[in-house]
C-alpha cells in the first residue's frame, strides 16, 4: 500500500493557483489550499534566496540598481540613454537572460570579441554592467529572480528539504514548458532529491497534440529523457485528452501537420465557429454577446472563457459590454494603477512644469476632487476662465517675470471690475478669478520644489513631498455616513476603489525610493525623465482584480489556458503579430549578436529558438503554437475564433497563419459579423435594446420611410399595439415626431416652423410672448438685435429672449468683433484730435506723426481696459496696424471725410431711452397701438449746420451687390440710424454711408438706392407704406412691424442667411438636419 500522505500542486502564477482553488471548492465545498503553491512559493520553500543569505530582490529594485550603476559607466555607446528608465529595464532583463543561460560576465566579455566591431563595444559595456550588477547585489545582499534560483537548486544540492514538507509524498508541477538552462537545473536537482527521498515527482505540461505543437517541450523531454531510466519517482507528463471525447482533439493532432491534407478535418469539427468583426471593438462586442446566447441556452457562466493572448485594453472592453448584457465577468487584473484618479494626477506633475503647465491639465488639477487643497472652495468651471483669459499655458502671455497666468488672470478680474456694475454677482465673478490665479500659483510654486536635474532619490523624494502637499494622497477625508440607495454603494465603492490605489501608490513608490536610496540615489535625471521612471515604475502594476469570484465568465491571457477547461471557449484577437506574435527587440543586445553568441558558446544561452535539428522555429512561434493547440484542447463543447479586420487605433490586420490553418484543416469560411445600432428583433438580448428595436420598427416609418436602409419588421405594428400605452414608447414617439419635424422642416423651405424648429406657440404664451417682445422702454429694439432676427429667427431668440450671450473666445489675437470695437475707437480719436488741431481734411503727410501717436495709444489705452488684448506682442503689433489703418484713411482724396463739408461732430453717439442728448432720447415706432422704441449707437455723425451724415464702419471690403440684398434683411444700421437721425429733429436727414476701414472706400446709402426709393425706405405715412409693401419694395417701418408682429407669433424659423459671424455655432445643429425633399424629383 503507498504511504499516507500530501501532494503538494505548484502552479506557474497566482492566478492558475486561485483557479485551482475555485475548482476545488466548487467539488469539496471547502478547500483552505495549503498544498496549492505558486512557482515563487515553491522556489522560496525550497530556500532560495534564504539559501545565500540574501533577500529577494524585486524586479523593479533590480532595476533601480542597474540605473544607478549605468551612471558610473563613464561615457558609453549608449549615451544619454542610460539615464532613462527604458535603458534600465532593458538591461535588467538582458542580465537576467544571461544569468539564465548560465553565462559568466567574464564569459560574455570573452565572447563579445567574435561580434563585429560596431557591435563589440556594446558587449563590453554589458559585460562591464553584468559584473557590477553582481557585486553590488553580493553588497546589498540582494538575490534576482536568477539568483533565487540558484539558492534552490544549491540548497537541494545540499540535500536540504524544507521542514514543512516532512510529511509530503508527492509534488506536481502544473504547466511546465518555459524552461532555461537555470531552470532546467533546478528541475535536475529536484528531481534527484526527490527520487532520493522516494517522493514522487510530476512534471506536466501543456497539451500540444501535434509534433510541431508540442516543439516549445523538446528541451524538457531531452533533459528528463536522459535520466529517465535512473528516476522511476519522476515522472514527466502530457496529458493525453484523445479519449475524453473532447471535440477538437484531432484538430489539435493535425494542426501545422504538412502531412495533414487539406479538408482533412470538413466536416468533422462540430462546435467550431470563425468570424471576424470590423475592429477590435465591435469584436469584444460580439464576443460579449454570444456568451449572453450560451448564458440564456443554459450553460453556466463559470463554464465560459474567453481568451486573447497578451491581453490588454480588451479585457476593459469585454468587461463593458458583459456588464451591460447583465453577465458576471472576471478579469485577471484590476484597473492599472497608474490610471487611478489621485495617481494619474501625481504622475502628471514633475511634466507639467516642462511642458509649460498646459491650461487643460491645470484645469483639471485645481479643479478635482484629489486634490483638496487646490479645489475646495475654488471656482466651479476653472477650464472657462482660463479660457475667457485666453490662458494656455504659464509661457505664452509671460512678461517682465510674470508667468501668463498670473498676467492675464489678473488681466481678467480687472477687465471683469472695469466692466461689471456693482452688482454682488459681479463682485463675486472677480473673486472667482482671482481665487483660482491663487490657485495656480500656489500648483506653479509647489511643481518648482521639484528640481530640475537631480540624483534620481533626490528628484523622487522632492516630487513625494509636492504629493503631499497638495493632499494628493488624502484626498478622500473622512469616511461619511453612506447614503441609502444605489448611489450609496456606488460612492462607497469609489471611495474603496480610490483608498486601495492611493495604498498601492504609496507602497510601491516608497519602495522604489528605497530602491533608490540604497544604489546611492541612481542616476541625475530631469524633471522629464523622473516623469518616465514613475510611468515605468507603475508600468505593470494593477489593482485588484473585481467581479465575483465563481459563477462569473473567465478573462484571461492565452498563457493561463494550459490545463484547465472549459465548456465554452473563446480566442479572440487572432492576428498575424499577435498570435502568432513578434518579442520586441532588445535595445541593448539585438537577436543578430545573441545568435553569434549562441553560435560561438556552442549552446543556448539566449532562448532563441524551439524545437530540435529541421524543425527549429522562432521561440515565440513555438510557444504560441503550442498555447493554441492547449486552448484547442481545453474547449469541451464549443470554440469561437475570431479576429478585428482594424485594431483599436485604426490600423488593418492581416488574420493569423494559425486561423489559416484552421480553415485549411476543417474547410470552415469566416464570416463577417457587424453590430447595427438597432438590432434586429431576433437579435434582441437585453431591455433597452428591445425597446430601441420596437422603437425603430413602430415609429421609422412614420414620415420618411425611404430613409430606411433594412425590410421593416413584420411585426411593427404588433409591436406598436403591445408597447404603445407604455412611458417610455410614448417618449420615443415624441422624439420621433420631433426629428420628423426637424426634417421636413431644415429640408423644404415652404414649411412653418414648429414647435421643434423655432416656433414657440401656445395659448398660455400670447401674453409671454408680447411682453418680452414688447420693445418697450425697459428693453428697447437695437439694429444688433434688428441684424439677429433679420439673419436667423432662432439666433435673434436666443440671443433677446433667452439673454444668452455670445460665448467670448479669447485668443493670443482679438477677433474680428474686438477688432472692430479697437478700430472704431481709434477712429473716434483720430479725429476728434485732428478736430482739436483744426488738421481735419488735410493730407497724411501734413498731420504731424505724434497727433496719430498720441490718439492711438490713448484708445489702446482705453481698450485695453475693458478687453482681452491677447499677447503683448500681438498687442502691440495691432496698434501699428491701427496707425497704418489711420494712414490710410487720411491717404484717401476725402481724407475719411464722405460728405463734404461735413466734419465729425458725434462718435458711437447713443440714441434711445439712455441717450445723453435727450434729442436723441425719443426714437420710436408706432405697431398698431403699440410704441417700437429703439436704441443704439451711430458708429460717426458728421454735421454741418443743419446738415448731418451717418456712418456705419466695416471692417471689411465693401461690395456694394452684397450691401443692397442684405438691407433691411440683416443690415439694418444705417436706415436705422437716419431714421434716428429724422426722430431727433434732424427732418431731412438723407446722408447715410458704409465707410471701409481697411481700405477707406466709402458707400452711400444714395449710391445703393435712387432718391425716391430712399425716401420711401424711411416714410412712415401709411399710404407710402401700402404702396411700398405692395410693390415688394424696402421700407424700414414695414419690415420692423412685420418682424414685430412674427416674433410675438412666435415665429422664430432657424433658416440662417449666414452662419459665419454667428456666436452659437458651436451648439447649433441646424446644418446635421437636413434631407432632401422627397416630393421633388
């Protein structure tokens, strides 16, 4: 009878173990895993790095050490490069590589000597590392993943046995196959303790199934193959699944057989699906969406895996769309740490000093939750003062030692007190702003404590500090009572999600200052490249894996498949690169020189190649096929490969040579599956896209059905009958009618708007409606407001009946509108000091140079006041530009002066109830019993005696076609402003002109139209009017009252004449709504 006793179980990782675990508590009920061992457990029981009177090294302490010693190096090939977080990782793991082939430094420097010349000197450098690297971890009294190794198979040497395993009769090693020369001495070793102990050793490995599959094993075999004989307690084993009626077993035999004929297998594969997805995206989608199918066919979701190899952003995805079909899912990471709200946010700050601290990312940070003592109490939307500061960055806008966003926030809250009454909100908006530049100040003099070039331990404890300054890593407060409900839980899982990565955060940046400190502090970085150590040191760390731990669909790396199973399997991501797929190069040491290597040593040191003598392949082909022939083997029911024609960032993918031969094998076509954003009702899984399916098929049809690109569903109106009486039917009815409305409306020009499309009518809203649009004395109608309505119904709504400003957009150049309003008051100056000096009418050369001086720096002055100036520079550029502008006026034959004789007398003089010539006080228009009172301001009125002209400048080039369709359709100043003119006592007011400042040209409004017509534009004598409508002609009266009495209907159609000048354009959709008529044609 065999001895009482335990069998020990090794896996290769954590997560093959935790596997074993769920199976055995699934079959016991209860299983505590003591006998379940990860290969680290193993290896450190065995003794390790105990073995060396040592201390495990961790990977990212093993680089800290090569960086610190790659700065005594002297100069090197490898430059500044070994300064960089990237060259220590590198060549940690060349190091390593060359501790598992079992090669000396003093081997490697011997042997550099057969590489070529350009290549020697790289060798010799490493070999120069290599043997600093292992005295200082010998000083240290640290042991490498290599080293720990070399502990354990010394201690077994020895004939130590751990003490714990007294009572051990058995061990096996689950999933064995990546074996290097240290590895495979380790194994030696135990297998010689073991047989001399009587205890039994178990060596499995993947399933392959075919030679060629099975060609990553044949070191292994080889080496037990020769001690076979002498070890009858070891035992190497491949599971052979051939008869446990696995379906695709002979697939597996046959695969990347040359000898296997085509079609060899049609027919003979049931279960087996190939498909392919449009990108890699909609591939998780369809992926998530069959194993809804299984799930509702009955299979349990514990039976369901699904697999990519090197696994990445996909499990995000698949986690997504499985959450979203309402299927438990467990992925074999967490979140990355580095992704983290609070970690994302510290990693960011040695950079944002270098890159200038771009507005976006400031924004972020004095606004967010992680950093309290930026953003408690601070302004609620710090991104739109930045912008209507114009602030970018703390460089573009800097002057005389002040950072830009201390120039112009301060800019800002003067411009805002200079402009705001006394009202509190106004008073309230200026301390806004100046509570954030405090802000940002105190973000830009913390990031200054992190020097700009220091030992790497130096620049790593400065930036910890700055960390924590700023309350990064106690962001959260204290814990608060949790709310009821379902926000309740999600708050309290936020906040445990936040409290496990600051911990990991502190953990793991703590021990890489340790790491740090003691190599003596690493090398001298920069701020930039301290940035790229705390990215690499987080590269491969992630939170704790969520989800159930049972009864929840499996995702995992293809590597964890080998021996486990699964009813339902999928492979997904099956692209050439990928699967099979491409180690990436080693910078240091490049496959060129570790095959001279391999060739001179006469052995592998480097792992280059699978297989034995002909059938030698690449190392990654050989392992990739021998994991896809394990995952062909670990479906019990069905399999579903796959691959995306475009990866996530759009780039084409060819499908993978293993997909080829699959479809050699069986004769199976893949097919192309797309996601519509309705699905059909027989693809239908989940509520709401049932009832965005019904809505589809009841309610498309309704107003364009040739807009439908699929056959409508037979059952529409079953449909419409069983969902119709439902709340949520009768909200996607309504918002059917109204995108029906929005398209019959934008596409036919004879349609009325509605109540959709700019109308606002109502019984309840008469009386709203003619009281806002009364134009009374508390809110007159202005020739702005006028230019609104006349070029978009919509536009002049939002602006006069909603109050919704313009958003201001400040950029290092002020816009047309603010050049406008810079230009206008330089010419108001311009010539009210040519008036003082009594040089109206004269030449440019005869106007002494400091009188145009003078006038333009004063109205820079008073500009600069109450508006955005942009950059200093710029500024000042523009004021050269105003001056050269005044020139060139003055340069014209009339000098700027169109009316002769008439001479300036009044500049943007107001009219209206705020007038301050009471003249000018009383301009109205009298709409049945109603009273239009107007305001505005006249851009220049010249004057001579009783004579007097009115001028509205452009900015622009004049064209005198374009300024007669446009009158009294958005052009409405100057028959507004001669108008104004007559009703302040001017009678016979009939000078009227566009005046160009670019070009000094001058339009008169007699020039556009005849006398007579001219006349009739400003008659207000009903018979003139009846005559003038009726002939279709232009008379400012009758298109006021008619745009009158159309907005107090209610009529406020969005068909725009010009959407360029229009400030609501980033919010309006007029232009996406559109569609031919369908009754043309």
């Amino acid at each position: 009878m065999p001895r009482p006793g335990r069998t020990l179980h090794v896996f290769p990782d954590a997560a093959r173990r935790q596997a074993a675990l769920r199976s055995e508590r699934r079959a016991r009920g209860i299983s505590v895993g003591t006998h379940l061992l990860t290969w680290d457990d193993f290896v450190h029981a065995l003794g390790g790095a105990r073995e060396l009177n040592r201390r495990p090294c961790p990977a990212m302490t093993a680089r800290a050490v090569v960086a610190g010693l790659g700065a005594t190096l002297g100069p090197t090939p490898f430059g500044d490069y070994v300064r960089e977080p990237a060259f220590a990782r590198a060549a940690a793991d060349v190091l390593l590589d060359l501790k598992a082939g079992r090669l000396s430094p003093r081997e490697l420097q011997d042997a550099a000597e057969v590489l070529p010349p350009e290549r020697r000197t790289r060798a010799r450098v490493l070999a120069r590392l290599y043997h600093l690297y292992e005295q200082r971890l010998a000083e240290l009294g640290l042991a490498d993943r290599e080293d720990v190794l070399r502990g354990a198979r010394e201690a077994l040497d020895r004939g130590t046995w751990p003490s714990g395993w007294d009572g051990v009769t058995g061990l096996v090693l689950h999933g064995v196959y990546d074996v290097r020369p240290s590895k495979l001495e380790l194994l030696m070793g135990l297998a010689a303790a073991c047989e001399a102990r009587r205890v039994s050793l178990r060596v499995e490995t993947p399933v392959g199934g075919s030679p060629v599959a099975d060609a990553a094993l044949a070191a292994l075999f080889r080496a037990f193959e020769n001690r076979g004989e002498t070890m009858p307690h070891v035992d190497l084993f491949k599971a052979d699944v051939t008869f446990e009626g696995r379906p695709f077993t002979d697939l597996g035999r046959h695969l990347f057989s040359p000898r296997a004929a085509r079609d060899a297998l049609k027919g003979a594969v049931d279960g087996l699906s190939v498909w392919n997805a449009t990108n890699a995206r909609e591939e998780a989608r369809v992926v998530a969406r069959d194993v809804r199918r299984l799930i509702d066919a009955g299979s349990a979701p514990g039976d369901i895996a699904i697999a990519y190899r090197d696994l990445g952003p996909e499990a995000g995805w698949l986690a997504e769309a499985l959450g979203d079909l309402g299927i438990p899912v467990r992925l074999p990471w967490g979140e990355p740490l580095a992704l983290a709200g609070p970690v994302r946010l510290a990693l960011e700050l040695p950079v944002l000093m270098e890159d200038g601290f771009p507005a976006e990312r400031v924004a972020e940070l004095v606004s967010s939750r992680y950093v309290p003592s930026l953003s408690r109490g601070g302004p609620d939307a710090p991104a739109t003062l930045f912008a209507l500061a114009a602030a970018r960055d703390d460089r573009l806008g800097a002057t005389r030692g002040k950072g830009a966003y201390d120039v112009r926030l301060e800019g800002l809250a003067r411009r805002m007190a200079a402009q705001g009454g006394k009202r509190k909100e106004d008073a309230v908006k200026v301390m806004a702003v100046r509570a954030l530049r405090d802000r940002v100040m105190r973000l830009i003099d913390e990031c200054r404590h992190i020097p700009q070039e220091a030992p790497a331990a130096e620049a790593l404890a400065a930036w910890w500090k700055v960390v924590e300054r700023l309350g990064l890593l106690d962001s959260a407060g204290p814990l608060e009572a949790r709310e009821a409900g379902s926000l309740g839980a999600r708050i309290e899982d936020a906040r445990a999600r936040d409290d496990a990565a600051l911990a990991a955060f502190r953990q793991r940046m703590e021990a890489l200052l340790r790491s740090l400190r003691a190599v003596g502090g690493g090398p001298r970085i920069t701020r930039r490249v301290l940035g790229r150590w705390l990215a690499d040191a987080l590269r491969d760390v992630h939170l704790p894996a969520r989800g159930p731990s049972t009864g929840a669909v499996e995702v995992l790396d293809l590597s964890e498949v080998p021996g486990r199973t699964f009813r339902h399997l999928f492979v997904a991501g099956l692209t050439e690169g990928r699967l099979p797929g491409r180690d990436p190069p080693s910078p240091l040491l490049g496959d060129a020189d570790r095959v001279a290597l391999n060739q001179h040593l006469t052995r592998d040191v480097f792992r280059l190649t699978g297989g034995e003598f002909d059938d030698r392949a690449p190392w990654r082909l050989t392992e990739d096929r021998l994991l896809f022939a394990s995952a062909l083997a670990a479906a019990e029911g069905s399999l579903s490969l796959s691959f995306a024609v475009k990866a996530s960032g759009g780039q084409e993918q060819v499908p993978s040579a293993f997909l080829e031969e699959v479809r050699r094998l069986t004769g199976h076509k893949w097919s192309t599956r797309t996601l519509p954003p309705v699905l059909p009702l027989d693809e239908v899984l989940t509520l709401p896209e049932l009832r965005r399916t019904v809505a589809l098929e009841a309610l498309a049809g309704l107003s364009f059905p040739s807009l439908r690109v699929t056959e409508p569903d037979p059952a529409g109106q079953v449909l419409k009958d069983r969902f119709g009486t439902d709340d949520w039917f009768r909200s996607a009815r309504e918002l059917a009618h109204m995108e029906a409305a929005r398209l019959r409306f934008f596409g036919r020009e004879d349609e009325l708007p509605g109540e959709f499309t700019g109308g606002v009518q109502g019984p309840q809203l008469e009386q709203k409606l003619r009281d806002t649009f009364h134009f009374g004395l508390e809110r007159p109608l202005s020739a702005s407001a006028l230019s609104k309505f006349g070029n978009c119904g919509f536009q002049g709504f939002v602006a006069y009946g909603l109050k919704v400003a313009e958003p201001v957009v400040a950029n290092e150049e002020f816009d047309a509108r603010g050049r406008g309003t810079f230009w206008h008051r330089v010419m108001e100056e311009v010539f009210q000091a040519l008036k003082e000096k009594k040089l109206l009418g004269q030449a440019p050369e005869d106007i002494p140079e400091e009188v145009l001086e003078k006038a333009v720096k004063k109205a820079s002055r008073h500009f600069a006041e109450l508006y955005h100036v942009g950059h200093h520079e710029l500024w000042k550029l523009a004021g050269e530009k105003a001056q050269a502008m005044a020139r060139r006026i003055l340069a014209d034959p009339r000098h700027g002066l169109p009316f002769d004789p008439l001479v300036p007398e009044g500049f943007e003089l107001r009219f209206g109830p705020a007038a301050e010539d009471k003249r000018w006080s009383d301009v109205k228009l009298m709409v049945a019993e109603d009273a239009i009172v107007f305001e505005g301001q006249i851009d220049r009125l010249d004057t001579a005696g009783v004579e007097v002209g009115v001028i509205d400048y452009k900015t622009g080039r004049l064209d005198k076609r374009t300024l007669k369709e446009n009158l009294l359709r958005s052009d409405f100043q100057l028959p507004l402003y001669l108008y104004a003119a007559r009703e302040a006592g001017h009678v016979g007011a009939r000078n009227a002109a566009w005046f160009s400042l670019r070009t000094g040209d001058a339009i008169h409004l007699s020039a556009v139209m005849p006398p007579a017509e001219l006349e009739d534009l400003l008659s207000t004598d009903p018979e003139v009017r009846q005559r003038v409508a009726d002939a279709a002609g232009l008379n400012l009266p009758n298109a006021v009252e008619s745009l009158v009495r159309q907005l107090r209907k209610g009529d406020f159609p969005a068909r725009p004449n010009d959407c360029g000048k229009c400030g609501y354009r980033a919010v309006c959709r007029i232009t996406e709504r559109r569609i031919s008529d369908e009754r043309s044609g």
